[in-house]
C-alpha cells in the first residue's frame, strides 16, 4: 500500500493543498493521502496559529468528500513541539511493514530537510515527493536532491504540478481586510471560519 503525507499548520487549508494532493494522488498511484495538521511545529511562531482544534475540523471539512483523503489527529494527541521523524515512526508502528510513506512537500524541503530533526531518519522513514516548482535555481535544486540521495541514501521524486497561487498567510490577510475568500477555500471551510469568526483581529 502506498500512503501520502500531507503535513502542515493548515492555518486554514486552501484549495491549493487540495489540489497538489490530489494531483501528486495520481501521478503516483497513491492508494490515499492521510492530512496531519501540525500542533507545535517548531519553526512557527505559536502565537500567530489558530488553535488546533479549529484547524483540524477545517481539514476534516474540506477532505470528507473525498474517500482517498483522511486527517489524521496524530500530532494533536502528542505534547510539545512536533517533529515529522516522530510521526513517521508512530505512522509506522501503526502501519507496519506493508505500507510506504510519501511525504509530500513544497520543492524548498530539499534545502530545508537538512535542518530538520533527524533527517536521516526521516528520509529512511518515506520517499520525499517534492511539489511544485522549485524557487531556486534549477542546477541548485537538482544537485541538492543528488545530495540528500548521496548523503542520506534518500529516495526523492519531483514532478511539476499546477502553479496554485494561494497561500494561507494571503487568506488571514483578505479576511482581516473583509475581503471574499470564496474559491480560495472549500465552501465547508468558508462557512466555518465565518461561523467561528476567524482569524478576524480584535
């Protein structure tokens, strides 16, 4: 079985996250994506993210019409400051051995991975899909995955997927402006933040 990993903050999560992973789904023949909002990462600044529990449920509402994506509450249950080796480990132990991993990220993670907590480990841990268009130098993107392929015998595969020019920080941004996040957003999540009123500045 071949599962995808879609970590982050999620703060909230957009179209563009729904998109990429459906498109990285099928390129790769991926039997499902599991999505894992992030409690404590460790390289956010924690007073600028919206609680946990609103941010899953808004996960939860834009992935329950799909029947290959899941959320998983993974990284909640854990205190502390999270870190993907230790989810890559519960993922396997739960798992076990006959699931692969495919941890899909943004192409700046090959530059960024080795600044995480146990690359090493991580890298045994799944094979890294790297989305999106690389923002460095082409040459400079392409040694750097011979490098984490060298160094850390890491499995990487890249491939182009479609250029979704939304971000979360742009959709906090629109809506303490009173501006429309419609068709940024799944209309579920839409619906949510109004109802909750979200991300609205006192």
């Amino acid at each position: 079985m071949k599962i995808g990993i879609a970590g982050g903050t999620f703060n909230p999560i957009h179209l563009g996250h729904l998109i990429i992973a459906e498109y990285m789904k099928c390129k790769f023949f991926l039997d499902k994506v599991i999505f894992i909002p992030s409690n404590n990462p460790p390289h956010k600044d924690r007073n600028a993210i919206l609680d946990a529990t609103h941010r899953y449920e808004m996960v939860r509402l834009a992935t329950e019409s799909n029947p290959d994506f899941e959320v998983s509450d993974i990284e909640l249950q854990r205190e502390g400051v999270t870190y993907t080796v230790d989810t890559l480990e519960e993922l396997h132990s739960i798992y076990g051995n006959t699931v692969d991993f495919f941890f899909l990220s943004g192409a700046d993670v090959v530059f960024d991975i080795r600044n995480w907590r146990s690359p090493e480990k991580v890298l045994k841990l799944c094979t890294l899909i790297t989305t999106g268009r690389p923002t460095h130098n082409i040459a400079d993107f392409e040694s750097g995955v011979k490098e984490l392929v060298n160094k850390y015998n890491a499995r990487v595969l890249t491939a182009d997927s479609p250029l979704i020019d939304i971000s979360s920080t742009m959709i906090r941004d629109r809506i303490q402006k009173g501006l429309s996040i419609k068709y940024l957003v799944p209309e579920l999540v839409e619906q949510y933040i109004i109802n909750n009123k979200l991300y609205i500045r006192e």
